[in-house]
C-alpha cells in the first residue's frame, strides 16, 4: 500500500457522571498505537442519558483497515499462530484481570457511553471476564484426532488458525460484544480487526489498552472505529481478511454476508435479529413468572437481539398475568438516570433508534392494540415509558417485526400445540422461553420451538459456557460454549502412507 502516516492520537481527560475521571483514548488502535485515522475524520460521542458530548473519536477508513490488515497479518505470520497456546493464554489471563481490577471504571464508561444502568454494566463485565478466561482455558483444548484407516496409513488432522479475523460489534452491548469475538479468535491464534459500533466505541479503545499492557504483540488486536460503509464494508471486501463475526441486524447480516462471500468465500458468522416468545403455561406462580417476563423484554432496555418481545399467555390466566404484568412495571420498574441504582430502565442509546421505537409505538396504537405505557419522558435523554401492547393479533407490524426496545406484545393460546405454533410463527429464531412448573411441558415444548436459546423459567440468562447463537433470520455461528472455537479454526488433515 502507499506510504501510511502514522500520526499518535493523544488521549482526553474525561470525568463521568458519578465523578470518576479517566483517560479515554481517542485514535485508532493499530500495532499497539493509538493513532490518527488517516482521512483525519473525528465523529462525536455522545451520552444518550444527558444528549451531552463525552469526546471526539478518531473515525477510520478504506486506508485505515488497510494498514491494520498489514500489520495483522504480519503478526499473524509470526509465532503467535504457531506457538505453544498457553502463552496466548496468559495474555487473556491478564487481560481479564486487568478489567476485573479496573471494573468499576469500566462500567461507568459503558453506562456513560450506552445508557444502560450501571448494574447491567457489571453484569456486562463478569460475563465477559468469563468469557477471557474460558478462552484462555480453552486456547489448547481444540485438537485433532487420529482416524483409522488400516495398518497402510497414519491419518491424522490438527486445527489451525485461520488468519486475520475481521469482527464487526453492535451499540448494545459494547464490551460483551467485543470479548465476546476477540477472545476465541485471539486464543486460537488469529489476530483481529475489530470495528466497534459508530455510538459506542469508547470502552473498545479502553479495553485495547488494556490488552496493550497484558501483553498482546503489536497487530495482534486492532481496533478501527468507523462507520459501516467505510470500516465495516472494507472489513467485509478484503481479500486478506479470512473470516468474518457480525452482530447486528438481520438486514445488513445479510449484505455482510453477501459480499464477504464475494470478495474471496471468507469464513463467516452471523448473530442477527430476533423477535423471541416468551410463552406462559397455567400451571405456573404468576408472581415468578412476571418478574422473568420483565427482564426478558426491559433489560438494557429492550435493546437485546433475544428480547423476549412477543408473550404468549395460555387463556385460562391471560388476564390475569396481563394485569400482574401492568402492576409490577408500575410499581418495580423506574427509567431514568442510568447511574442511579433505584432505576431499572437507562437510556435509549442513540437517536436514531429512539425515534424508530417511538415511531413503532405509534403504529401499534393506529393497529387498535391496547397498550399500557408508551410515552417519551420529558427532559434530556433517550428515554421511553415501558409499553405493554395486549390484545394483540398475528398480522399486526408489533407483533412481526424487530422493535429493538422497551415493547413487548401480549396473545394468548389455548393448547401446547398452539403455543408452539405461535411461536414459531416467525422468521427469527434466536432464542424463546417457557414458564412452566411442568417438566414434560418444558422439555416438549422446548425441543419443537425453532430457536438457538431456550430458557426454562428464566430470561436473558447467560453462561460463557453456554453456546448461543440463531437459526432461520437469526442468523448462524455460536458465541460462547465449545462451539466458538471450530468457528475460529480450519482443519487440516495428514496422511501418511507407511
């Protein structure tokens, strides 16, 4: 490539809204520096609890990603591929220690920069530790094997790293997200070019900091801040780059896919879209059914691709979990400063989507559901009433589409079969869950709904043992669990004749 100018970036001050002040990075992280994009374009960061500016960061492009596949793949062609992986290890060893010890500071970034509480932060956080040090447990545990064929041949076959991995992360769960990628590609031996989304890229520049100081060689973990038709389409169209992770929506999973396809049949992964069930059977408590319905729909907000937006309540108790539904969102769940632990709901993270939940809102109410909550609150900030929309019918736009916030549709069945075919009744299939003190009703029901994730009992409850990922328009790939590490992998085989 032509000659690249790498000029530092220099970080800002900044204190955060309950007073802790830190120095936030504010370049392009490429071989270990944080430097000026290229084009020396800046984009604005913004609080959506407040609309305030936090900072300006660098915003890359086209040249940008270019030179992070050069240095990537250099490194990718030293020992790191090729070494013992305990010392991969060991960086995602002190990596996860590093953010357990910076922790509170990391939370408050991520609420600062997204909106959600500070406690949903920390979960956040744990998670992704989790996730590092399973990666770094796991860096040497994918093997081959030895295939029999008769005593004329030794067969056998190894794992390889693929090369350099492209990851492209959404604004919901900033952090999550991006340990959610780079670990398993970082502990097979990949390296990595990692895109943060365009509203939240702070805590990924905090964070390749981080990974700076654990250790990690130069090229190993870029991070290129940017807009999708400049970073993330470069990321999708390099014929160097040899996989591809997306998570976002299902509509530009899509054209991702495509075009990583096109440009040179790059391994790729997709977790995508979601309008998940959440069915409730009459045999259950209402009083611990109710509270799993509201985490399912108004944790971060609603803004979770497996939202359990679409609830379906068995008839004999629909009222009355419709009501139960009403009077604990009324009396449990306060939307407000994310920063004040007594809120259950923060901010909508950024405009555009706030605008799209309000608008869908609107639709729903011209569709004749009834509907309990639903207004904008006044004042500063993206913030949005919870929205129970009940009565509901299939044809209706809230009940088939992706709202992507804190609204949830309400229906009721008659029979299990029904019930199941409810559910199903959709072009997603990320994840679903079922209320039931039924053994027999959840591990039926469990296996005929078409869904990568079904929760028994309880919601949005993850382990980073636990695969996760999509089926139909949900997309395909896992995070977390085993199942991660093929994808960061090929498979090599050996015969040898004697």
């Amino acid at each position: 490539m032509a000659q690249y100018k790498t000029t530092a970036a220099k970080p800002v001050q900044v204190t955060l809204p309950n007073g802790l002040k830190y120095e936030q990075p504010t370049g392009l992280f490429i071989n270990n520096e944080f430097i000026q994009a290229q084009g020396g374009e800046t984009r604005e960061v913004e609080n959506p609890s407040t609309n305030e500016k936090i900072v300006d960061i660098a915003a890359g492009n086209e040249q940008d990603v270019e030179y992070a596949v050069e240095v990537a793949e250099k490194a990718f062609n030293s020992e790191w591929s090729t070494q013992d992986p305990k010392l991969r290890a060991k960086h995602l060893y002190k990596l996860a220690d590093l953010i357990e010890e910076n922790e509170d500071l990391i939370a408050a970034i991520e609420t600062a920069d997204n909106g959600k509480t500070l406690a949903l932060s920390h979960n956040d956080i744990k998670l992704a530790i989790n996730c590092l040090r399973d990666g770094a447990a796991y860096a040497d545990k994918v093997d081959g094997r030895v295939i029999n064929s008769g005593d004329t041949h030794i067969n056998f076959t190894f794992h390889e790293p693929v090369g350099v991995c492209g990851q492209i992360i959404p604004w919901n769960f900033p952090l999550m997200m991006m340990i959610w990628k780079i670990s398993p590609a970082l502990a097979m031996g990949n390296t990595v070019i990692l895109k943060p989304a365009s509203a939240t890229p702070l805590n990924a520049l905090f964070v390749a900091n981080l990974a700076k100081k654990a250790g990690f060689p130069p090229g190993t973990l870029n991070v290129i801040p940017g807009s999708g038709s400049k970073v993330g389409s470069a990321i999708t169209n390099h014929k160097k780059i040899r996989k591809v992770a997306f998570t976002g929506s299902t509509s530009v999973g899509r054209s991702t896919a495509v075009e990583a396809s096109k440009a040179n049949l790059k391994k790729v992964t997709m977790e995508l879209g979601g309008k998940s069930a959440h069915l409730v059977f009459d045999d259950v408590d209402i009083e611990k059914a109710v509270p799993n319905l509201v985490a399912g729909i108004l944790a971060n907000a609603g803004q979770v691709c497996s939202a359990g937006s679409r609830v379906y309540v068995q008839e004999g108790i629909y009222d009355k979990v419709v009501d139960a539904f009403k009077k604990y969102v009324e009396e449990n769940v306060k939307v407000g400063d994310p920063f004040d632990e007594s809120n259950y709901q923060g901010a909508i993270t950024n405009e555009q989507q706030y605008k799209t939940i309000l608008e869908y809102i609107k639709v729903g109410q011209e569709e004749g559901a009834k509907i309990h909550g639903g207004k904008k609150l006044d004042g500063k900030g993206y913030f949005i009433e919870p929205t129970i929309f009940y009565d509901v019918k299939g044809d209706m736009r809230i009940v088939k589409e992706e709202i992507f916030g804190p609204v949830v549709v309400v229906g009721k069945f008659k029979t299990l079969q029904e019930a199941v075919e409810l559910a199903n009744d959709s072009e997603y299939g990320l994840a679903a869950a079922i209320e039931t003190t039924n053994l027999s009703t959840a591990l039926t029901v469990s296996r005929k709904l078409q869904s990568g994730t079904v929760w028994v009992n309880t919601y949005n409850d993850f382990d980073s043992r636990v695969p996760f990922g999509g089926v139909k328009q949900s997309g395909y790939g896992r995070e977390m669990g085993k199942e991660v590490y093929e994808a960061y992998t090929n498979v090599k085989a050996i015969r040898i004749k004697l």
